[in-house]
C-alpha cells in the first residue's frame, strides 16, 4: 500500500514537470536571426535587448517576482521596486536645476521642468488647451466629454479621476489622513488642510 502512495507521488511530480517544461519554453522568447531582435511569445513586440523582452512578457503572464522588504507589495521589474522603496525611505534624488524641488523619478522631474521652460507638449483635441502632462490633459479632455470612469464601491458615486474618488471615499471610511502642523487638527483631503493652515498666519 505505501509502495503505491509513493508512486502515485512520484507520477504525479512527474507530471507536474513534464507540465512546466511544456509551458517553459513558451515563456522563452525567440530570436529573430536576420534582425536579432528577440520576440514575445504572445504578441509581435521585439527588442535586440533580452532582458527588454523578458520584463515585457510579465505583462502578459502577470509575474511579479521582485518583492518590497518593508510592505510586501510586488513589482514586474526590479527598477519599479527601487522606485517604490523611496517611498519608504524618503529619498527624492533627482533635484530640479531650477529651484529647491526634488523627485523620487527621473520621469516625475521630466515633468516639473517643463514649469520652468513653459513646455506644454499635450494639447486638447478639442478646444486647443495646453498641458505639461499627458495626464492633466486625458483628465481635462473627460470635462469635455463628461467621463467619469472611477465608481465608488459604497454608493455607486462616479467621479472623472482617482483621486477624487479616493477622497469622496474617506466620507464613507471616516479617514483624515492629513493633519494640520500647528493645532494637530486632522482633515480628509490637502486642499482643505492647507485652507485651514492658513487660518493659524493670519
């Protein structure tokens, strides 16, 4: 009887290898030889840069191998997670030329010169209005087309962006994350702590 056990065990470990060899070499990305580009398994993006390919194949396959220390929240790619771990650690070292402003991504400073230099590289369809971020204008364009694709879990409230969702949700948790430095009074949005800070320099 034990005999048995232990070869259906070994069967069925046999099988559970022969299965992940079988999805393996899918997983692998192949090498195009006349450009040398190696492509995704799932779709027709190529890269010369393996590692390239590799990151992009976790966006089809949902891995998210590397793990952050302090909160356990998993990232794709090891640069994600290095950019998280800022967070944690309060490190902004990208630092703006201009002024005493500095980020936690290269991306996030990219975006704040364009204060300085007056770019504004995105501009609305439909009235022409322009932006220094890509953002600001999809948010901006839902004005005109009265979007709101953010629901509220609770009350079925829809709003145009996740961060007026994530504050219309406090009402319902009773959160006040922010709190004012002088009196310790607490509110559930910034704009409405710092209208109240400047109560206290009057």
């Amino acid at each position: 009887m034990i005999c048995c056990v232990l070869l259906m065990s070994i069967v069925a470990r046999l099988n559970f290898l022969k299965s992940i060899l079988e999805i393996i070499p899918e997983l692998v990305p192949k090498k195009d030889l006349i450009t040398g580009s190696y492509i995704c398994t799932f779709c027709n993006y190529s890269s010369v840069i393996l590692t390239n390919v590799k990151k992009h194949i976790r966006t089809h396959t949902g891995e998210r191998p590397y793990s952050c220390t302090v909160c356990s929240k998993r990232f794709s790619a090891k640069t994600n997670l290095n950019v998280h771990f800022r967070l944690h650690t309060g490190a902004l070292p990208y630092e703006c030329p201009h002024c005493d402003r500095s980020f936690n991504k290269k991306s996030n400073l990219k975006v704040h010169l364009r204060l300085h230099s007056g770019d504004l590289p995105y501009e609305c369809p439909v009235c022409k209005k322009r932006f220094n971020e890509k953002r600001n204008m999809i948010l901006h364009i839902r004005t005109h087309t009265g979007e709101r694709p953010y629901p509220c879990t609770v009350c079925e409230k829809r709003f145009s962006s996740k961060a007026n969702l994530n504050v219309h949700f406090r009402l319902h948790t009773g959160a006040l994350p922010f709190e004012c430095p002088q009196c310790r009074k607490r509110f559930n949005e910034k704009r409405s702590m710092l209208l109240h800070l400047m109560t206290h320099n009057k």
